[in-house]
C-alpha cells in the first residue's frame, strides 16, 4: 500500500474517530542520512518537525511516534490523535 506521497507503508488503521495510525517501511530521506552518518541531523531537520506539522495542522492532533527508519528501527510508527 502505498501512503500519501507514494511512500511505501503497511497497517494505515482508522481504529476510531478520533486516531489514524500507519506505517513508513521505506524512506528515502533516511537511506541518504544513514548513508552519510549524519542520522541525526536526518531526525532533527526531516523526523522531527512531523510533531510541529501536526500541532500547527490543528492544535488538538497529536503525533506519537516511538520509532523511525532514520534512527535505525524497522520502520517509522505514525499515529495521530485528535484529543478531545
């Protein structure tokens, strides 16, 4: 399956109203930092921000994440959740 973006990614769940949650298997920003060492900067100028993005989409979306590609894990865990 393929995400917003074409990125490859597996387990988009809809599991309520209120949370979306998915998962980036491949990322091409990550292969280039992990390639170069430079990890993390890749977390801090690419990872990082999608918190921002969120919040400044709608203050009550909140991003969790407990694992990215770019930090050497399987795959980056997305899921968002509009507090209440």
């Amino acid at each position: 399956m393929k995400a917003a973006g074409q990125w490859p990614a597996n387990g988009c769940d809809l599991d309520s109203a209120q949370a979306f949650e998915f998962r980036i298997t491949q990322c091409l920003w990550a292969k280039a930092f992990r390639e170069e060492d430079a990890a993390d900067i890749g977390h801090a100028s690419v990872c990082y921000p999608d918190f921002a993005v969120a919040s400044a989409f709608n203050p009550k979306l909140k991003l969790v994440r407990t694992k990215t590609l770019m930090q050497g894990h399987d795959c980056c865990n997305h899921r968002y959740v509009m507090e209440s």
